[in-house]
C-alpha cells in the first residue's frame, strides 16, 4: 500500500530506470574515481528523467534546454530550474542521487547584480508522487553521512566548455525523506494511515505533492489537558478574583470591574497572561504599610477560604475554598506628584502539584472531555485548500474549540475559553480525507486509531518560497503590463 526504498522498487517497472553505472557514463566526461562501492554500481537505480536533467546542465544551446526543460517540468518549476540552478551550473560542486531523487549543491563566487558574491544553494529534483513528472525545491541542507553513502565518486563532467570536478554520492530515498521531514510516501490512491515509531509515537506521511500528515498517538484527556491548561488556570484565577471582589464590595470598596489579565510576577503561577489583575483606584497613601495590609487582608479572607500561608517577602496570601487554590498578592501603583495610590491585587492560580485536581478545574477539564468526546461521534465535514490541493476531511474534528464554563462569575463578566491549532485534527477510524490535485491525482485516506492529525507541507528553505513569489511576480507583470 506504501512506497518502499528498495532497489527491487524499479523492477516493476524497469523501462523507467537506468542503472546508476550508465548514469555515471552518460554525464561523466573524466574517467571517475571511485572512493567508495559498497553496493554494485549496475544493481543501483535512477529514474531516467534525472540522468535527462543531469544531461541539461552540459548543454549551452537555451533553446533546446528550454524545451528539454518544459518536457520535465511543469511551467512554474521548469522556470525555475532555469533562473536559479541551469543559469549558475558553472559552480555546480556536488551531486547527491537515489532512486527518485537528485540534490544539487551549487557553490562558489557569482557575480550578482554587479556584485561579486559568494553562493551556496542547495536544490533538490524529485519524481512527482514517485509517479511521473519532475518537481524542484531548494532546501537547507542534504547531510548524507557517511554509512548512508552507498557509492561516493569524484569525476569530471563538462560545463560550459570546462571540465569540473565533482562529488557525487549514491544513497538511498530515506536521506531526502529526512531533508523533507517525513518518513513514508503514499503512492496508491487509498491508503489506511497508522503510527509506526514506536519509540516517539510519531510518524510523517507524504500523503500527495508537499501535504504531509503529520500522526501522533495521544490519549485523548491528556492532550485536552494540555491544550487547555493555560486557560484553566487563567479561568480559575478569574473565578477567584470575582470572589475577592465580591468580599470588597462588600467592605465598602469601589472597585472597578475592567480586570486585567497579566504575566505572574511570583514564578508560582502557570505563565504569561494566566493572573488576573485587580485595582482598587486612590485606597493607599504614601504612608500606608503594606505588610500591616496585607495582615488585614488575610484576617478578612481567611472569613471566606482558608489561608494556607502568608508570606511577607513576596506580599502574597494562599488561599484555599472548597472548589479552588489561589494566592493574592498585594502592591501599590503611585502616579509621580500625586498623594493617594492604587492597591494593586493579583489574584493567581499557583501551579503546583494537586493544584489541577481542585474542584473547579477538574470539573471544567471533565466537562470538556465529555464535550469534545460527544463532538467525535457527530458527522461532519471540512474543506480547505492548501498547495492547491483541495482537502476534504469526513468525521474529523479540528482543534478549534471554544468552551463556556458552567461555573460563571457573579460580578464580572461571563468569558469562554478558546484554543486554536491550525491545522490540526482529531481523526479515528470513522475519519476520511479526501485529497485532490490537478497533477497528483486523487487520494482517500483514513486512519487505523485515534490520532492526532497536523498537517502541513514538506520542509523547504525561505529562500525557495521567496523565489517562487518573485518568479510569479515577474509573470504577473509581464502578463498585465
């Protein structure tokens, strides 16, 4: 059902190869030294649209590269090829080939612009879907180590009426799974997807052109717990602060209701944005004692939770009420020249151990378990583009949920929390994808388990993305100027 990287692969269907010893005699213009062999040059395969491409680089006529070039390619990455790897193949220094792949490192002084400048770029030529057709990509970088260099050869190959010397390796398909960061590639058009690491529980996909799958194993509480937790804390310290402002209503203080969440200046709390900030405008005085407050505080808070511990250094009361934990911590905001200041009250969730099991956060955390396990058993579906490929996907859920507490603040206003991860899916063995390209065909996948879904393209360096915009640039304005 998936491609796999042996050399028996080309048996199938031989006419589409050629051995990696008449690749070498095609393009080799100086006998070649043969550093290492450890499989036989003649058993070692290479699709025969790489040996063409290679063949191009020799040839200086424009006009037969260009035709050569389209045959390959389709029009965009055939323009490609020809700005950025046929125009500076004088200082083409290394050659990295496989079955379906060919990696190009070009390397050396260009004159640019008028400039003399220094390149290194690292391009990568492959089979479209291991099917037919040629694809380009420039990326970081081709690291073939050692034990994967099943044939390393140093030989001479005439460009531009010069001989230059290059090094070429022959390896296997993984090493360019690795540069693209995925591990299989689907080539039938059904396919049934599973985790096959068993080490990490993870496992890439190239489901069709540069989608990728990206399949996580993840129990499904635990990731919601994760995903979540941010927001609960932030909730749980709302819930708390809506308290403390009840208790101070109703002690005869004036308190604003336009709440402020901020980054815990404790290093107890969970992180940034999770304390909720409460002020109390004009209540201090530059007299005011702050530690003889923060006592007055904990004998009237300790009327409503019970005050766990009270520390002077840090100015902070823990408190503890049947369905949350929470400490307050207390400090003044004075404005220059002005007499009275502002009590400043944070009102934070600590993050510690047993914290998450308190009433109100464990409740909240089942409730939106139950929710989105109820969420998994509706039908629904999905669309998007994304590469020019149109995803459909059946009784997946994305991770794009909002949740409104039960629990809601009596003086503050109601909230729902919300997260969002784009992209990324909960899918099952209900779940089906549909994927369809004008050039890759159609797919129908699904999936053995319950999994985590990211999906998103194969790893390209930012220059090529920067190419291919300026490349399509240049078409606009030529098309409409």
């Amino acid at each position: 059902m998936l491609a796999t990287d042996s050399f028996s692969k080309s048996s199938s269907n031989p006419g589409l190869y050629i051995s990696f010893d008449e690749f070498i005699n095609a393009i080799g213009d100086k006998l070649p030294l043969v550093f290492i062999a450890k499989v036989e040059p003649k058993s070692a395969m290479v699709r025969k649209e790489l040996l063409e491409v290679a063949k191009v680089l020799k040839i200086d006529n424009s006009k037969k590269v260009r035709k050569i070039i389209g045959s390959l390619f389709n029009e965009r990455d055939g323009e490609f090829f020809l700005t950025y790897i046929y125009r500076f193949r004088r200082y083409l220094r290394e050659l990295v080939v496989s079955q379906h792949y060919m990696g190009l490192v070009i390397h050396g002084t260009a004159n640019i612009g008028g400039t003399e400048k220094t390149i290194t770029k690292i391009y990568v030529i492959g089979i479209n879907d291991l099917h037919d057709g040629l694809f380009v990509n420039e990326v970081n970088s081709i690291p073939v180590e050692v034990e994967e260099r099943l044939i390393e050869i140093r030989f001479g190959m005439l460009i531009n009426d010069s001989i230059r010397f290059l090094d070429l390796y022959y390896t296997q398909d993984d090493v360019f799974r690795k540069v693209f960061r995925y591990d299989i590639d689907v080539v039938d058009p059904k396919a049934v997807l599973s985790v096959k690491d068993d080490v990490f529980g993870i496992t890439v996909y190239r489901v069709s052109g540069e989608i990728s799958f990206e399949l996580m194993r993840a129990d499904l509480r635990t990731y919601l717990s994760n995903l979540f937790r941010r927001q609960l804390y932030m909730y749980t310290a709302y819930i708390g602060a809506d308290i403390i402002i009840g208790i101070l209503l109703d002690h005869g203080f004036n308190v604003p209701l336009n709440v402020r969440f901020v980054r815990d200046e404790t290093g107890h709390g969970f992180g940034n944005d999770t304390t909720v900030r409460i002020t109390v405008p004009g209540a201090l005085t530059r007299k005011t004692d702050i530690n003889k407050l923060l006592w007055a505080f904990e004998r009237l808070l300790e009327d409503y939770f019970t005050v766990e511990d009270v520390r002077e250094d840090e100015r902070t009361i823990w408190l503890k009420g049947p369905e949350l934990k929470i400490f307050v911590r207390l400090s003044s905001r004075f404005t220059y020249g002005r007499p009275r200041g502002d009590l400043v009250i944070d009102v934070t969730m600590p993050n510690e151990v047993g914290a998450e099991s308190t009433g109100l956060y464990a409740d909240m955390l089942d409730d939106i378990v139950k929710n989105i396990e109820d969420l998994m058993n509706t039908e629904q579906e999905y669309k998007f583009q994304m590469g020019n490929h149109l995803i459909r996907i059946i009784n997946g859920v994305p991770i794009n949920f909002t949740y409104k507490p039960k629990v809601e603040p009596t003086h503050l206003m109601p909230i729902s929390l919300t997260v969002f991860e784009p992209f990324q899916y909960f899918v099952t063995p209900r779940t089906k994808i549909h994927i369809e390209h004008v050039e890759h065909g159609t797919k129908e996948l699904s999936f053995d388990n319950f999994y985590l879904l990211q999906i998103r393209t194969t790893e390209v360096s930012d220059n090529f993305i920067e190419k291919r915009n300026l490349l399509a640039l240049r078409r606009l304005i030529k098309q409409y100027t």
